[in-house]
C-alpha cells in the first residue's frame, strides 16, 4: 500500500496521477476502516479524500497552512500526514487519534483545534496577518464546507479576509448538504453558481471582492490539481469552489447522506448496524426510549393542536429528534436555521414577542456560541421563548472541542433565565408544558442525558419563576441536592449514607439559576452537611450558589461536580473517580466533612 509507506505529504510529490488515484482510493479505504470499527465522520470525509490529495500534492504543508472548518473532512489529511496507523491498525491505535483537528496530536500539521463549525476562515485570516507582518510567503488555505457557510462567524471571516486584500486562498467545499440539508439565502446563489458551472452574473463570492474559481468534477484529482496550482501563491483573496459528492465512493453514504453524515461502528459490507461480534454473531439490540425521539413526536402532536408552537433547530434538527420524516410531518412549524445559534436565539425572542411558542433544541457544547443573544435579545427583552438543552453532562460527548459540562455555570450567570433541571421523564413534559404556557419570562430545561428514566410518583405540573425545590424525603443531619441526571445518583448516596445509620434528606432542586432560600434556611436547625451534586463543571456551577448562599453560616457545603478543564476523550467513570463523584466515594467525603 502506498499510505503505510507515506509519512509526509512530500512523500506525493514525485508520484504521477495513476498512482495518486490509488492513494485517493487507499486513503478512502483507510478513512472506512476505521470509521466501521471505531464511529466517527463518514460522508464529509469520504467527499474530500480527492481535494486532500490534490492539496497535499500541489502545496507545501507545513510551510503552507490548512486550517480546516469543523474538522468532518480531516480524516484524509491525517492519513497524509503521518496519522494513517490511526486507521489502518487495531482499536489502540485508533483510540490515539482525534476525530478532529488537533496541534496537541500533531502541531506540524494541525494548526488548532477545531470541532465547531464556521470557523476556519476566521482562524486563517489570524495566520494571514501574521504571514504579512512577517513578511514571509507562504500559503494560507481555509476548507470550509458549504454547510458551514451559514454560520455567522464565516461571514465575518470572510469580510475580514477581502478587507485584508492579501493572498489566502478559501476552498468551499460544496456537497450540497450540512449535517442535514442546507438551510438559508446563501444556498440559492451557491445552487445557482453549480447549475451555471460557475459562470453565473450573481456571483455571491465577487461581489464579496475574492477572485473566483470554480470546479465542477470535485473528486477528480487530475482537475483538482490544475486549479490548486492556478491559485497557489496568489496575492489576492481567492475562493476555490469545488462541487463534491457526500460520501463518495461508499454506496450507503451516497445514498442516504443525513444518516451517514456521523456514526457509531457499522458492518462495512453492507452498511448495517449493529456491527458484528468479534466472533461473527450479532449483538442483542434492546430497543431503548430516547429523550430526541419522545421530544419530536410529544411535539408533533402538540402542533397538531397549537399552530403557534414552532420547533427551532440549529443545524442539527435530530438533536430534538426531527428526521426528514418528522420535518416534512411538521412543516413550516419547524424551522432549521442552518448552523447558526445566534440567529436562533434571536429568532426565538422575536417569535415569542410576537405571539408564537417556540422551542429551540441545542446541544450543551453549541450553547455556548451564543451566550451574548441570550443574555442580550432574549433575557433583556424578557421574551418567553423555551430552550432545550440536550446532551448536558459527562455521558455524552467527550472530544475536547464537545464537552457538555458548561451550560449550567455559562447559563446561570446570566439574569433572567429560569433554567430548570428535570429528573424523569414525567417530570420533563410537565416542565416543557408549563415553559411553553408561561408568558412572563425565558425558560431552558436540561434534557436529562442517558437513559430515560420514568417515576409513578405524582410530578408537579405547574411551576414558577422563583425557585422553589422539592423534598423528597426529610431527613436531618445530612441534605442530598442532587440536580438533573444526577438526582438517581443523590438517591444512591442517600441510600449509602443509611447503611452508615444517617438518614440523610434528600431535595431535587429543579430549578439551577437560583437558590430556594426557603428550603436551605429550614435545614439549619437540624443539619449540619448539604452536599450538591451536578452533572457538569462545579466551578461557577449550582453547587457554588448554594455554599455561597449559606456563607459564613455554620452549614458546611460539599460541592461535587466535575472540576474546570478541558478533558479529551474521556472515560467517563474515571472522570467520575478522578472528580470524586462515585457513589462510595460523595458518602466517604462526606462522613468526613462531618468528622466521622
């Protein structure tokens, strides 16, 4: 094989097209063995295999620069630069690599870290500034896929790159699809320009100021070759538009792009899930309830019956559960907005101030991308517009550039939010009900993570902006405030701590932007420890509010939650055993906060 024996991209050089041809094809192999046995980005990465070659081969990394937008196409330029036994060799091997962009796994090659979208325009104009300060020469390259275009940070990229006026050279890489399909204006001229081959009047990237480019056979490597060395070492900005194929080469990926778009291992032949047992058997497949898929269809019936409830999506419509076949059931009363969270945000207040009931859908880690809108056009405005929050804590996404444990400190500081914490199903539905009911002010919930945990207890259906938590059972000495998806953990601790003689109490706080003082000035009496518990950072967390609350009071406060950092492909119980969040372990720290 040619990629075992490529350890640079100057080992392409003196190879010629044929053999450059086999390389694309090696690379593609490569690229499906790992995401077959591994998961991970398929379609986006298997559209881009021949452009990477055709970079790699006419440019001179890592004197020249790639910056790569969201990173779902960088699996090929990983295996062309020294990463390919990350693909080729065994679950070890592939463990070793990222999924995305990473200097800190290979700082010749990579030049940031990068898993958000809309970015690397933006990025690559820093590098641009710097190359002409120092006067140095060499080429800037941002790849930036079609998808990525409706993100509000490309377009200030953009912007900055044409009023810089110096060479950096943009290669949209055009699939006709984001993770689903494209949503926004900029999609009509980019349609336009690939049915005119390029040579349409409205050119959306001219009237910007770029010298324009364009390629219609995106996964030949002969063509991409001639147009990469027409604009290598220009001094103008430049935009390459090549028209790509989703998924190429990879009969399922074409075929049906949104599902490939990202996913767990699968049986490479044909494509099925799940894939086989090391000894050829299938595994067993117990059906299982998730939150996305009870959310879409609870909506799709509630719409049926209220033409004012709109569900918001940003990019990633199946975080709330809309397939294609739920966002054509929903129509215009669901709405995705492309990859672009402040758009959303605004949208929503805007909507919400004019009579309607809309829910956006946002996971944790795309949160933060946003933070000014909420603080500034909704919560100021006081729009009652719902957010849910979705895979917030530490069973869900865990590549650095993903982690899901900021919502609450980032969420919480800001004025004017009721940010609620459900602990069971029954209890989310009355949650959203009420949200979506209230006219007095913005509400986010935060979808529990992990399995869906159901209760026969009796869950409240009305709710208020003022915190108000509940005791689930009065005990005295010890408090358990467990919040969200660790109120099954509160339980188990509770239970631990009777077996130690304590009959500890136990409180599901449900509200995590404020404190109910109520609640916490009738345990001093008869408690002497509360011990918080939150799925997510603790630093500026909900935790801290409380022991903050309580002060220079006699109450001691054990604040349990992960601690500030950025964790990369994590295992969850040993974040949890480093961060002292195992069951055993809360009971030990807190039979010696009471000196026992």
């Amino acid at each position: 094989m040619y990629i075992e024996k490529i350890k640079s991209p100057a080992d392409l050089k003196g190879l010629d097209i044929e053999a450059l041809n086999i390389v694309a094809d090696e690379t593609r192999r490569a690229v499906l063995n790992r995401v077959s046995k591994h998961g991970g980005h398929v379609g986006p990465n298997l559209g881009f295999v021949e452009a990477t070659v055709a970079l790699h081969y006419v440019f001179d990394a890592p004197v020249d620069k790639f910056v790569f937008d969201v990173s779902h196409q960088c699996y090929p330029h990983k295996v062309l630069t020294g990463r390919a036994a990350g693909f080729l060799g065994d679950v070890d091997d592939m463990n070793a690599i990222s999924g995305y962009s990473s200097p800190s796994e290979c700082p010749e090659y990579d030049n940031f870290e990068v898993g958000h979208t809309s970015t690397s325009v933006s990025l690559a104009t820093g590098l641009q500034k710097a190359r002409d300060v120092k006067g140095t020469h060499e080429n800037i390259i941002a790849v930036i896929g079609d998808g990525s275009l409706s993100g509000g940070e490309a377009f200030e990229g953009l912007d900055e790159a044409s009023e810089l006026g110096t060479g950096i050279i943009i290669v949209v890489n055009d699939n006709e699809m984001s993770i689903a399909e494209n949503h926004g204006g900029i999609y009509k001229n980019l349609r336009a320009l690939c049915e005119s081959n390029g040579a349409c009047e409205h050119n959306w990237f001219k009237a910007w100021g770029f010298e324009y480019t364009y390629l219609e056979e995106g996964n030949d490597i002969a063509k991409l070759i001639d147009v990469f060395r027409s604009v290598k070492d220009t001094d103008r900005p430049t935009v390459v538009h090549i028209h790509t194929e989703k998924g190429h080469g990879y009969a399922p990926a074409v075929q049906n792009k949104e599902a490939w778009h990202w996913g767990l291992p699968f049986n490479l032949d044909d494509g099925s899930r799940p894939v086989r047992n090391a000894d050829g058997s299938m595994p067993d497949v117990v059906p299982a309830e998730d939150y996305a898929v009870l959310f879409s269809d609870w909506m799709l019936r509630e719409m049926k019956l209220d033409p004012t409830l709109i569900a918001v999506t940003a990019g990633t419509p199946t975080a709330g559960g809309f397939t294609a076949a739920k966002r054509k059931e929903a129509g215009s009363q669901h709405i995705d907005m492309g990859i672009a969270e402040e758009q959303a945000v605004a949208m929503i207040s805007g909507m919400a101030k004019g009579g309607l009931h809309p829910v956006w859908t946002v996971y944790s880690t795309f949160i933060q991308r946003t933070y000014d809108q909420i603080a500034q056009d909704l919560c100021i405005n006081a729009n009652p517009a719902v957010i849910n929050v979705v895979g917030g804590g530490v069973r869900s996404m865990n590549d650095i550039t993903h982690i899901c444990l900021f919502d609450i400190p980032m969420l919480c500081s800001i004025p004017g939010l009721v940010y609620l914490a459900p602990t069971n199903c029954e209890e989310y539905f009355a949650m959203l009900r009420w949200a979506i009911k209230q006219e007095k002010m913005p509400v986010a919930l935060r979808v529990p993570t992990g399995e869906v945990v159901h209760t026969t207890e009796q869950v409240d259906a009305e709710y208020a902006c003022e915190p108000q938590y509940k005791v689930a059972h009065r005990g005295s000495k010890v408090a358990v405030v467990a919040a969200g998806s660790f109120y099954q953990k509160g339980e188990s601790v509770v239970g631990l701590l009777a077996e130690k003689g304590i009959d500890a109490t136990l409180i599901n706080p449900r509200y995590l932007n404020d404190v109910d003082a109520a609640t916490l000035d009738a345990l001093k009496s008869d408690h002497q420890l509360v011990v918080t518990l939150e799925d997510g950072c603790k630093d500026g967390g909900f935790g801290e509010r409380i022991a903050a609350y309580y002060g220079t009071s006699d109450m001691k406060v054990l604040v349990c939650g992960v601690k500030k950092g950025l964790y990369d492909r994590f295992d969850v119980e040993q974040l949890l055993s480093d961060n002292r969040l195992l069951d055993a372990q809360i009971v030990e720290d807190a039979l010696a906060a009471l000196g026992e």
